[in-house]
C-alpha cells in the first residue's frame, strides 16, 4: 500500500464521536429503595457538534451529563450501559481517572453562578486553579488571557474582583472561561443563561459559540428553552422520565415532532406568536363564547387600583476615601395598573424592574415620587395601616424553593400569613388551606409534606397559595416562572390566569422573558437604565416597537420564528 493509499484511507475513514453513550441506566438510592433515574439512555456528539438534551424537570437530563463528567451524587452510580469519550469507556472509570479527564477532556459551565463560584475567592484565583490543576501556565497574565477571551473587559482587573462584585452575566462568562480555559474536547453546559435576561444571554451564547467554533469544542446543552435549543443546538435529545424518547436535527424535531411528549413541549413553549391566555380555550368553549370571560372582565375593569408617579430610587455607592456617588436605580417612573388586569414590567438586569416591585410593596422607600393604592399614598402607612396594605398586596418569587421555609410543612407555610393576620381558629384555618390547595390544583394529602419532597412546579404552586391565603387584590409576581421548564410554566400561568379570571386579581408581572409575557400581560413597560422607555398594551408593543431598545429585547429572544410550522414561520 502506497502513502497516498493510506491517506486516502484517513480522510474516508468515518470520524468517531467525541462522546457515546449506550443504553445508559442511573440508579439513585433513596429512604424508600432505589429510583431508575435514568434508562437506556443513548446519545452521540460528534466533534465541533453541538447537541441540546431538553425535557421538564426530573426527566433524567442533567443526570445524563453528570454521569458523563463523573459528577453524581454520592447515592447515584451507573447501573448499566456505556459511556465513551473520545472511545474510552468511562462509566465506571476511577476517580484518579477522572480528574485526569476534567478540564483537559470535559469542561462543564454549570447552571448557577453564584453558588457554582466560591464568594471568598478571588475571580482570578479560581481561575488559576483550574489551570494549575491541568498542568497549564497559570501566571496572571495567563489569567487575565483567559478571562479575556471569555469577553470579561479589563480583565486583569477583573481577576482581583471577588464574585459578588460582578453582574450575573460576568459570574457566568467567568464559569466560561474556567470550562473552556483548558480547551476541553467536549464541554457540557447545564442551564448556562436560564437566569439571564435575553440580550446578555444572546451576548453569552454567541461569544460561547464563536469560543467552542475556533477550538473545535463539541456542546453538550442542557435546556428547558426550546428556542434556544432550536437556535443554538445541531441536534436536539428528548428526555422524559428517564428516557430519551425522540432525536434528531433541532429544526426538523422541533417543526415536526413525533412522539406525543414532544409535540405536548412544542405546543406548551411560549413564542412570540403567542396571544394572552384565554381560560376557557383551556376548558373547550366554543369559539363564539370565547368574548364571555372577556367580557365579564372588562367590567370589573373600573379603576386604577396602582398608581406609580414620578418614581425615583437613588442609591448611595462607596467610592472609596469615605466618598460616595449616586445611583438612580429608578429615574422618574411613571404608569398605573388597571384592576383585574396584567400589566408587565421588561428590561435587561439592573434595569430597574425588580427595584419597583419592591417599593411598591413597602420593602424599599422611594426617594421621589408616590405610590398611590386604591387611592392612598402608600408612603404615610405605618402600623395598622400598614398591615392591612400588606394583607391586600401580595407576592410571589422566583425561588420557591429559597421562598419556603424548609422546616415548615405545607400546611404551616400556607397557614402562616393566616395566623399572623389572625384570621379564624385552627379549624377555619384548616379548611381554608384545603380550598386554596384545591384552587391551585393540588391534592389536601400534600399538606404533611415539606418543600424538598415537591417538584419545582408544584413548590411554586404552594407559593401561589400562601399569596392568596389573605385574599390580597394585587399580586407582585417577580420573576414567577422563569426558574420552571416549558410544561410546568405552561400550567402555572393557566393557573394565574384561571386565577384572575375567578377572583378579579390585579397582577405586576416582573419578568426578562418576553414569550412569556405575550402570553400573560394586558399591558407592558420597558425599562431601561432605571428609566420607562415603552408602554402601551401587549398587541402594541410586540407588534410595533416603537424604541430601538425594545426591538433589541424582541430581537433577542432565543428561537424567535424557529417553532413555528414552517407555512407560518
């Protein structure tokens, strides 16, 4: 055989996976016996591919990637199947192995970064860890290189900042170039942008894109966003109770799904093409009676139950030396909730929005301005008064998990706002978190459970009902859905508006996802900067953006027209 012979045999000689995994089962050991979280799962990366694993939460998802990095808990082990990186089976490869393999093979940009970056270690620190660790040249420079790459500006700066000092979007492209610092052959990427608002999260993915591309990185995405997976992802993998049930190309998978867990994601992913939630749709009304809860709220429809004038918040910022500096947080912000409607607030982080549900619910005084409910300044309550504000306003977080008290069963959490308001006797109190359980869709037999034996989706539904224990008028929902996957938030936001369409509650919807927003919002205000740069009704501002910023926040959002049936998209 000649040296061309050979030649030709490399370059038509089939190229292997990065990584493969075959007929995969994980096991985890619970109080109650063993759980299969995983079953059979089988998947492909080929190099410079990036593949998107998406499903609802507990489908087995993230499990998957921390079997492949050798990551899972002390109670999970691989119970059967194969996993080969670059050929090499390492499903059950010893631990000593296995840092070998981190960092240099697999890197990993995980979901959280503030609990994923240690707070008493420097940025740069971390850094050189993990290139210390790998045997790479680790010296400040070295440092201020990598952290560069990942788009930090004035890096070697930024090296001698701690955590806390960065924005979300800096802690995250610092968990980037910590992944990717020691050009890994694969890095998986678990959830990386799913607490960011759109535009830095568009910013995140393109420069992780344009970073992976020139090192010939393969991605393995974990995602509970569709769009994203459709925008971002060669190959989509469907998981559902353990299973992979579907995969194939994101566009054609997603354009046309086939199994029936799959087209239920589709259909339940918010987009741009969705309208504002119509309860009876849910309920089979027939097309001509869908005007009647419409209807029927626009009566109730009479007033402006909030009012915000004028709004200003200024924050003083230590320079350093005993000087400091103002920080309009909120610059002159002016607009009014109608009752039984939504009206949402959008903008990117650190615009504003979050620091206005907070003075509305008296946890932040403003500077300037007046917050007007029901026709009273909300600035002179003070102790009765106050109270009884706090009984008619009502919020709901982002983290139910974090809202919860864990050592508070669930009906003690939502009892609580019943005994603190001293409303009834044990047993009015009793029945009364029975019907708000049964409104939430929950059944009376959870009331004995605590809040690490729920899913996500029903934790957020527990906080749904403590909100409504005092039967409050207006509910501050501040980022309500953004932690849950598609399926869950599809039915927490059914919930909402079922809940509204019975009750005439009034909500503030403080969110960074627009597709969310178009399906549950009246009424948007685009903040920017502290300052309200939009509004008008949801048609309005999502149709014809009247501001560049807005257009810009349209714009960004993962997948845009990529979920639609191909005749619409």
């Amino acid at each position: 055989m000649t040296s061309a012979d050979i030649r030709i045999d490399e370059a038509t000689a089939p190229v292997r996976p990065i990584l493969e995994i075959k007929d995969l089962a994980i096991t985890f050991k619970t109080g109650s016996g063993e759980v299969k979280a995983v079953k059979n799962a089988h998947l492909s990366i080929m190099p410079g591919e990036t593949v998107a694993i998406v499903g609802e939460s507990g489908s087995g998802k993230s499990t998957t990637a921390l079997a492949a990095i050798g990551l899972l808990p002390n109670n999970g082990r691989i119970s059967a199947g194969q996993i080969l990186l670059d050929g090499e089976d390492i499903a059950h490869a010893s631990e000593k192995r296995m840092i070998e393999l981190r960092g240099s093979h697999i890197g990993m940009v995980p979901q959280d970064p503030m609990s994923n970056l240690n707070p008493v270690w420097k940025i740069g620190y971390q850094v050189r860890e993990t290139l210390k660790a790998n045997g790479r040249p680790d010296g400040p420079e070295d440092v201020a290189r990598v952290l560069a790459e990942a788009g930090l500006p004035d890096a070697a700066r930024r090296a001698k900042q701690y955590p806390h000092e960065f924005s979300g979007g800096m802690r995250q492209r610092a968990l980037i170039a910590i992944g990717l610092s020691c050009q890994p052959k694969l890095l998986i990427a678990d959830e990386p942008t799913s607490a960011l608002d759109v535009t830095v999260q568009r910013r995140i993915l393109d420069h992780l894109d344009t970073m992976t591309t020139e090192l010939g990185t393969s991605v393995l995405l974990i995602t509970h966003d569709l769009g994203l997976a459709a925008e971002r992802a060669d190959k989509v993998i469907v998981m559902y109770q353990g299973n992979v049930v579907e995969a194939g190309p994101s566009l054609e998978l997603l354009r046309n799904p086939q199994h029936p867990y799959t087209r239920r994601l589709v259909e339940s992913a918010p987009s741009l093409a969705s309208r504002r939630i119509q309860v009876a749709k849910e309920q089979g009304v027939e097309a001509e009676d869908l005007l009647a809860p419409v209807a029927a709220a626009k009566e109730r429809v009479q007033d402006e139950v909030l009012q915000i004038k004028n709004l200003r918040k200024i924050y003083k910022l230590r320079q350093g030396l005993g000087k400091t500096s103002d920080f309009a947080a909120v610059d002159d912000v002016s607009f009014s909730v109608k009752r039984g409607t939504t009206t949402a607030i959008v903008g990117e982080s650190g615009s504003g929005k979050s620091t206005v549900a907070k003075m509305v619910l008296q946890l932040e005084k403003p500077t300037e301005g007046q917050i007007v409910f029901d026709g009273v300044d909300t600035a002179g309550l003070k102790g009765k008064e106050l109270f009884k504000f706090r009984r008619r306003v009502q919020p709901i977080f982002q983290d139910p998990y974090g809202s919860l008290d864990p050592m508070y069963n669930i009906f003690r959490t939502i009892e609580e706002p019943l005994r603190v308001h001293k409303i009834g006797n044990a047993a009015s109190r009793e029945k009364k978190v029975r019907e708000l359980l049964d409104q939430v869709a929950l059944p009376q037999s959870m009331m004995q459970r605590y809040p690490n034996e729920l899913s996500g989706g029903q934790r957020q539904r527990i906080a749904i009902a403590r909100a409504l224990a005092l039967d409050p008028e207006v509910i501050i929902c501040d980022e309500a859905v953004s932690a849950l996957d598609v399926l869950v938030q599809a039915q927490v936001l059914n919930l909402l508006a079922d809940l509204q369409d019975n009750l005439g509650l009034t909500y503030l919807f403080i969110t960074h996802d627009l597709a969310v927003v178009r399906q549950i919002a009246d009424h948007v205000c685009v903040m920017e900067k502290g300052k309200l740069v939009e509004t008008g009704s949801t048609d309005d501002v999502f149709d014809n953006p009247r501001e560049a910023y807005t257009q810009a926040l349209l714009d960004a959002i993962p997948g845009g027209s990529l979920l639609l049936p191909p005749a619409v998209a």
